[in-house]
C-alpha cells in the first residue's frame, strides 16, 4: 500500500480534493482527463465494481485498515499501487472544507460516456432529467431509477451533473449501476433535436406535467408502450412548454387533498414504479 501522510497543503496531489472547481474536474477541454470524488466507502465499492479507475484515496488514518478490503486488486492508470493519502480529522477537514462521511473520498477518472442511440439500444424504460439543478434530486432519480427497474437515465444538456459529489452520494452510488448519458452538449440540442432522436429510436415519450389534455399514469395506451421515455421537469418551473407540446402523452399523477405537485424525486419515483411495472408484467 502507498500510505502518504499529508504534511503540506500545497501538495499538489491533493488538488482534485480541496482546489479544482466541479467544471475544472470534469475538463470539458480535455474530458478523457476529467474526474469525480466518490465519498464513503459503500459508494467507492459500487464504483469499483462497476468498473471505475481509481486514482488515488484521501481519508481518516482510522480508517486506513477498513480501506485496504476497498482496493484490493485496484492499481493505479500506470500499473502502481495507489497512492492513498491520509491525516486526523481536523487536517482532512480543514483541507477539504467539510467532514467527511465515514472518512472516506476516492478521486476517479470520469469514465467515457456512450452515445444515445447505443445506451438505448436494448432499452425499454428509460428516463429523461430535464434541467434538473438541484444535484440532491438527481442522485435520487438515480436511486429510484435503479431500483425500480429503469433501463437507462438520459440527461439534458441543462441538467446538474450525475458525478457531482454530492449526487454521487444521494444515489448511494446507483449513479454506477445505472447506464446514462447526456442526451445533447449544448440547450440548442434539446428539447427538438433530443426528442426527434428519442423518437428515432422507437421511443414514445411521456412529458411528466400537468395539463388539461394530461392522462392518468395508470393509462392503459401509455401502460402499454413498448418503449417508453418518461420526462421528468426542473424543480419548480417542471417541463418546457416546447417540450409537453412535442410528447405523445402528457402525464399527471393522481393525487388527494388538493395536492397538484410532487418534487420531482418522489415524482420519478412514482413513474417509475407504475411504468416499469406494467413494462415487467407484459412481458416486453
């Protein structure tokens, strides 16, 4: 094991947890460079299992012998161990500004993303997360996503990014288990272009929304759609009018009391479980 104990702030090893700005981790000029941080140890060993390349570890000298389970069998991009950097307490959280979960973070290369039309090749429900900002809801998309039987998440061009920390975390790392990708570089590509590829690929989309034409999510035509793309709205504002008005359903859910919204984490939730539900029962 490479154990390096941390005696200098400058290090500049030590960038990726306490210097570079989530833009400058994810390197958009070169992005075969980008990084992410996967925090506390559950999350760690979902990236590793799905296939992440760790470059280096940052934690809690307590927890270096609970570490070695994680990287075991794990080597660095040239072949070397690891290098794993460790401190007290106080200097980590000094370092990086806040405590960390379970004293764990591990910086990872950014893993190359797939093309729309290959992720939705053998996909029958995926999601799509339009400009979504809060990354808190999008781990937990994520999260309900993977659970309840979600083939793949798109997310638009506007929306938060799924490797950002703190979405890394709230999916409790289901962000790695789930296949994605950003349907779209530029808000140009979306909502016209997106939608048109979606519809390329045999999709049928269901703009999550209220409105006077909005059916049931128990509907049966919408139940019965071979492949269905179900989109999910910011927070607030919800979907795009340009988009609704390009959909082939426009979807509420039945609600009591007056309620007429949902957040958009307990929303996804719902769908998903209706949706992917009646996908499962019919046997496609």
């Amino acid at each position: 094991m490479n154990i390096i104990e941390i005696n200098s702030w400058d290090d500049p090893r030590l960038d990726a947890y306490a210097r570079l700005t989530e833009a400058q981790l994810r390197n958009r000029l070169e992005p075969e460079r980008g990084l992410f941080i996967a925090e506390s140890p559950k999350v760690i060993a979902r990236a590793l299992a799905a296939g992440m390349q760790p470059l280096s570890f940052l934690m809690e000298r307590q927890h270096l012998a609970a570490a070695r389970t994680l990287i075991e069998g794990c080597t660095a991009e040239d072949g070397s161990d690891i290098p794993m950097f460790t401190g007290s307490t106080e200097i980590l959280s000094r370092l990086t500004g806040f405590e960390l979960t379970r004293g764990v973070l591990c910086a990872m290369r950014r893993p190359a993303l797939p093309s729309v039309e290959d992720l939705l090749a053998n996909a029958r429900r995926v999601a799509v997360l339009e400009g979504i900002v809060d990354h808190t809801n999008v781990g937990a998309a994520f999260r309900s996503a993977a659970a309840l039987g979600i083939d793949a998440v798109l997310v638009t061009p506007t929306c938060c990014d799924p490797l950002y920390r703190r979405s890394v975390r709230v999916s409790m790392g289901t962000v790695f288990q789930v296949p994605w990708t950003r349907i779209g570089q530029t808000p140009d590509d979306w909502p016209d272009r997106g939608l048109e590829r979606l519809h390329a690929c045999g999709f049928s989309t269901a703009a999550m929304a209220l409105s006077d034409n909005s059916v049931s999510l128990s509907d049966a035509a919408l139940n019965a759609c071979e492949r269905l793309a179900i989109i999910m709205g910011t927070e607030g504002d919800g979907l795009a009018k340009r988009t609704i008005a390009q959909c082939d359903f426009t979807v509420r859910i039945p609600m009591r009391h007056g309620v007429d919204s949902l957040n958009v984490a307990a929303a996804s939730a719902v769908a998903f479980y209706q949706l992917c539900s009646s996908s499962n029962s019919s046997g496609k």
